[in-house]
C-alpha cells in the first residue's frame, strides 16, 4: 500500500526542534508524556492525506483507526477544504444563545432526519464529553419538568467511556480516569457490568450468543436504589474505547425493554459508532433499539472541526417548553454550540457521506475487516480477536507485570513502519476509513501480523 520512499526527518522538525526542552512544553492529553519525548519525532504527524498520515521522521502511516474513530472519509477531502474555506469567508462565528445561522438549522434538520423516528431535536456542542454531560443535565431536567425530580441517579457501565466531563466521568467504567478524581464524581450513580467475558466469547465474529441477561444487572440496581430515583442508563451500543466490546445478541433489547418498565431514559453514548461506523446512520438502527437520546460527535465533521450534539426524542425537549415564551427553557450550553465553521463542514460531509455512499462501503468492507483481524488467531501473542461492522480490537498478551507495555511497543514500532496503531492498556483497536481499499486494509493486517510478532 506504501509507495516505496526514503524515510526523510521533517524540516519543522530539525534536532533543535525535537529537542527534549521543545517536546516538553506540551502537556498531552491521555499520553505517556515522558515516553513521548523519546520518539517525538515518530509521535509527532506533519500530514494527512486520503487514507495516511506522514509523521516528522518521515514515515507514511496507514490511518487504521480514522484518526481517533473520527475521520471516516479519509483526510484533506477538497469538498471539505472547500466548505471550510467558503465559511471562513462567509461567516465565521455567530452567537450561540438567542442567534442562530444557515448551516447549523440546516444540519440539525439532516441530523434528525437520518436519526431513528420520532427523534426530531438536536442540542449542538463541541465534543463528546459534552454531549455526554448535556444529555445527563437533559435527563435530570425532564424528569424534574414532569414533575419526577427524585430521579437523580444516573446508571453507566463498567468499562464504559463517556469522555472526562464529571458526568461522564462518573457514570464512565474505566478505573483509572475516575480513581484520581473520586471527590468529584457525581453522587448516586451506579454502574452494570461490562459485557465481556472471554470464557464465552472469545473469538466472537459479530455479536457473541452468549451474554444478553447481563442486562438483568439493570433489574438489580432498581430493586435495589428503586425506579423513582433512577433517571438515566446511558451505555455505548457498542463500547468502543475499552477495546470493542460487543454487545450480545439480544442484550441491548432488553436494557431497553427494562428501562421503559421502569421511566428510565435511555442514552446511547455513540460518539463512535453514529454516523456509519456499523454501516448504518447510527448503531440504534443497527441494533434496531430506539434509545430516548443519542449523543454523537467524531465522524459528523469528519473530525475536521470540532462538533457533537444530543440528539432528544421530540417529547423530551417539549417536556421543558413550559413558562413564559420569551424566557430561556433550559440554562444550559457553550460559546461554541453550532459553530459555523463546524456545521457547514458537518454539512459538506454529509454530502460526501451520501455522495460516495460511504455507509455502504463500510457495509461491504465489514466482512474484510473481520475476516482479516480473525485471520491473526493463533498469532503468537494474541488473546482475543473482536469485531463489529467496521470495528475490531485485539488483545495482546502483556509483558508480565508491565501492563500496556506490550502495546506501546508494538505501537512504536508502527511509527517507524507503516501503520498509525491506536491501543489501550494492551487491546490494539481498529475503525479504519470508509475510503479505504481491500487491500490496503489486507496490507494492515500484514503489517500487524508483523510488528506483532518481531
Ligand atoms: C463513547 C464516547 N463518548 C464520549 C467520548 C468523548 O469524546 P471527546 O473526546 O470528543 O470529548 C468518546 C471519545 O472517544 C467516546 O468514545
């Protein structure tokens, strides 16, 4: 898939640049900053185009992740250049409270028509964490409108991701995001276990048989904290962070079926999974659940410009259509909700979306990719292999009381080969491009197969 080339350091990047005082100066984000500053170089991306990054020491990276779950077009697209720029020209911000603008009604207006039936409102932010939070703050509001203000809690899972707000924090599963900052996590939520349990799954291609009444876990918590104080379950369709985890056959009918027994929103978390990551629009149709909300962000700009959202049930935003007309109805939102710059580039990648009917093709490389990944069982060092339309993971054995060690090293050596890996602890995740080809993605899993075992 590479065009053979001569590795060359990049002219931004010189040695003065790459010092270790110059690597340093940056804190980031969910990084081993330390280990950073030894492979900065390799670390640091000077270019995107169509399917591949270039990183400063020279190397053309396949993109097997879509940047992080967020580029499903492939980068540098001109339609979206080209929107960018026309906006930048045209408008480059209007006020977000009592003002509004072309693009932004536009978008909300495509988001709710490709959204399941009957979801017809859309709350714009910037992220996903935001969404997350914005659809817990929709969640307690609602049912205070309806007169239901005892149910405060809010129920997640284990090992769920739902950004680093504190909502999201809180009802997120993952030990270590939440461990440091425990006084700040929100009281009363709770959390059901995680769907995966290798004894019955491992290897599964799609969703495992085994597993749907985990879901009575839901049925547990309310016997226990009751209904009347419970508002909202918010999970990941599918739990994309952690490494994939599928839901099983059945599992997410029941949270649903549970949650309408009791008054219980439903909230998917799909800030991976929506628009066309499982070849549908969202994985609530994939799934064929209707949640009550749905928050999303990623693939809506392509990840070009920042954007999420909530996308409500039309009964929930009426619920707080109360009071005098000219007063606000629900105290909440940010400078940047449905920026100009970030929905007319939402816009022109839902046309690009439909144009080249990407959903499809995510469709049609689905057996690839799982076919690929399952085709590395018995690789020395694998453990598990998951997957689910145009996702997988696979889980390498750790270095023996090195946890995530593993991992950083067969993502290091993908730096200074051909493949931009993404991993967690030692679960390597995979959501390539829409626009990647058969055989690009035939090459990844050689590549892999490689760095895996070198
Ligand atoms: C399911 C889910 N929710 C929320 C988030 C947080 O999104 P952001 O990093 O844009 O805040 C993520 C990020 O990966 C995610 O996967």
């Amino acid at each position: 898939m590479n065009a053979p080339h001569t590795p060359a350091l990049h002219p931004d990047f010189s040695p003065a640049a790459s010092s270790p005082h110059e690597a340093s100066a940056n804190w980031l984000p969910f990084t081993a900053n330390r280990r950073f500053q030894t492979t900065a170089a390799d670390r640091t991306m000077v270019s995107a185009q169509g399917n591949y990054y270039t990183n400063a020491s020279g190397h053309r990276l396949f993109d097997c992740l879509s940047g992080m779950w967020c580029c499903p077009a492939g980068h540098g697209h001109p339609k979206l250049v080209e929107a960018f720029t026309q906006q930048a020209k045209t408008l480059d911000y209007a006020p977000a409270f009592q003002i509004s603008n072309p693009q932004t009604l536009r978008l909300a207006q495509r988001i709710t028509d490709m959204a399941p039936k009957g979801m017809g409102k859309v709350f714009f932010v910037n992220s996903g964490s935001e969404a997350v939070d914005t659809a817990l703050k929709m969640a307690l509001g609602y049912h205070r409108m309806k007169g239901e203000a005892s149910r405060f809690r809010m129920i997640g899972r284990e090992r769920g991701y739902h950004g680093v707000g504190l909502g999201g924090l809180a009802v997120g599963g993952i030990p270590a995001n939440r461990k440091m900052f425990g006084p700040l996590l929100m009281p009363g939520t709770d959390h059901l276990r995680h769907p995966w349990n290798p004894e019955q799954m491992a290897y599964s291609k799609g969703q495992p048989d085994w597993g749907a009444d985990l879901a009575l876990d839901l049925e547990r918590l309310v016997a226990l904290h009751d209904a009347s104080s419970i508002a909202a379950v918010i999970v990941e369709p599918v739990q994309g962070s952690t490494g994939v985890l599928v839901p099983p056959k059945g599992y997410l009918q029941k949270l649903r079926e549970i949650c309408t027994r009791h008054g219980i929103l439903l909230i998917f978390d799909e800030v991976i999974t929506g628009f066309g990551r499982l070849g549908t629009p969202f994985a609530a149709q994939y799934f064929d659940v209707q949640p009550d909300m749905i928050t999303f962000a990623k693939a809506v700009s392509n990840g070009v410009v920042p954007l999420g959202g909530v996308i409500v049930r039309d009964e929930i935003q009426q619920a707080f259509m109360t009071g005098p007309e000219h007063m606000i109805e629900f105290f909440h939102g940010y400078t940047y909700s449905g920026h100009p710059m970030a929905t007319a580039v939402a816009n022109a990648t839902l046309d690009l979306y439909a144009e080249e009917d990407l959903f499809a093709r995510a469709q049609k490389l689905t057996p690839v990719l799982q076919e690929g990944l399952h085709s590395l069982k018995g690789t020395p060092g694998i453990t598990d292999i998951r997957n689910i339309g145009l996702m997988g993971a696979i889980d390498l054995e750790p270095v023996a009381g090195k946890p995530g060690l593993r991992a950083t090293q067969v993502f290091e050596k993908g730096l200074q080969s051909d493949l931009l890996l993404r991993f967690t602890a030692d679960t390597l995740a995979f959501s390539p491009p829409f626009t990647a080809t058969e055989s690009e993605l035939a090459q990844m899993i050689d590549s892999v197969k490689r760095l895996v075992t070198q």
